[in-house]
C-alpha cells in the first residue's frame, strides 16, 4: 500500500514582480494544483502565499531563486520574496531555494534544458499541464506567460531530486521523455 502524507507536500512558487506562480505537488509524481496571481498591488505575493498555505498544508516552500543582475532581479520582486520568506516564517514553514543551474542539472538527462523543452517534458509528465505549454519562443518574443506555470513546476520537482527523491524524479522524467518523443513523431 503506497501512503501519501503531507510530508511530501510542497508548495513551489516563481515570483515575479506582478505576479506569482505556484505548483503544488504531493510527491514527486502527483501534481495536485497550479496557477498564476497577478496584482499590481506590492505585497500580494505574500498574502496569497498565506491563502495558499492555509489551503494546502505544505511542509516547505520552494522558490526559485532570482539571479542577481537578471531582468527579473527588480526591487519589486526582491520585496515580494522578502515578503513570502517572512509570511512564511510566521507560519513555521521552512523556504527552501533552487537555482536554475540545479533545475538544468534535474533535467538535462531527459532533454535540451531550455525552457520550452522542461515545459514539454513537464506536460508530458502531468497532463493538465498539457493544455498550457506555450509555442517555442523566438528570441525576438516576450516569454509567454504561461510558462510561469512550468517554472515553478521544474523547481518542484528539482526539490524533490534534490532531497531523496532522484530516482523518482529520474523514472518520471524518463517516462515522460518517452511519452513526448512519441507525441512530436506524431505530430
């Protein structure tokens, strides 16, 4: 009998100015919600932080740390992760951070590790995410929206990797390679 707890449930977060990303996963293989908030009140990050702990229970926050220097390393967004972090440490939650050299190393085995390819190995991983995964981007292009849903999808499952749970996370991902390979032969 496989027993599901809340000590596998995290809740994965991609911060961005206006906006915020979450995933909420079970386990390494159970994807349970997502979305994305937007505001352009400063500060809601942390209030919907709240909601969404209230709500799910998680035993960790999981954010994707913002290289600094980047284009998303903005006062705003430092602000809003200052904010979940302390939101978060009233509620005796522990934040945990993931880079991106960490999210590249989870997936590199099982794909290029640009962000639209995670994006089509993570739909092929959990399929309501399926319906999200925006065209390939030119470098010419904004980045869609909806690819916040896989960045803060990729950082969940980069946490499960790196905390016990890397075969997992392996065998996940290695099926769902397989799964997305048959798809683009059909297509």
């Amino acid at each position: 009998m496989h027993h599901h707890s809340r000590d596998n449930r995290i809740l994965s977060l991609d911060v961005h100015s206006k906006t915020l990303a979450y995933a909420v996963f079970e386990d390494p293989a159970q994807l349970l919600d997502f979305s994305v908030s937007r505001s352009a009140h400063s500060g809601f990050q942390a209030t919907r932080v709240e909601k969404l702990v209230r709500k799910f229970q998680p035993e960790v926050i999981v954010l994707r740390r913002i290289p600094v220097g980047s284009s998303r390393d903005t006062l705003a967004a430092r602000s809003a992760i200052r904010s979940i972090r302390s939101k978060a440490r009233s509620l005796s939650i522990p934040v945990v951070f993931i880079d991106k050299r960490n999210i590249d190393a989870t997936f590199r085995d099982h794909c290029k590790p640009t962000k639209h390819r995670i994006a089509v190995l993570l739909a092929a991983c959990f399929q309501p995410l399926a319906w999200y995964v925006p065209r390939e981007r030119k470098p010419w292009t904004p980045e869609d929206r909806r690819m916040q849903y896989f960045d803060a999808a990729a950082a969940g499952l980069t946490y499960f990797a790196s905390e016990g749970n890397a075969e997992t996370v392996r065998q996940l991902l290695s099926e769902a390679e397989t799964r997305s390979q048959s798809l683009n032969r059909d297509t």
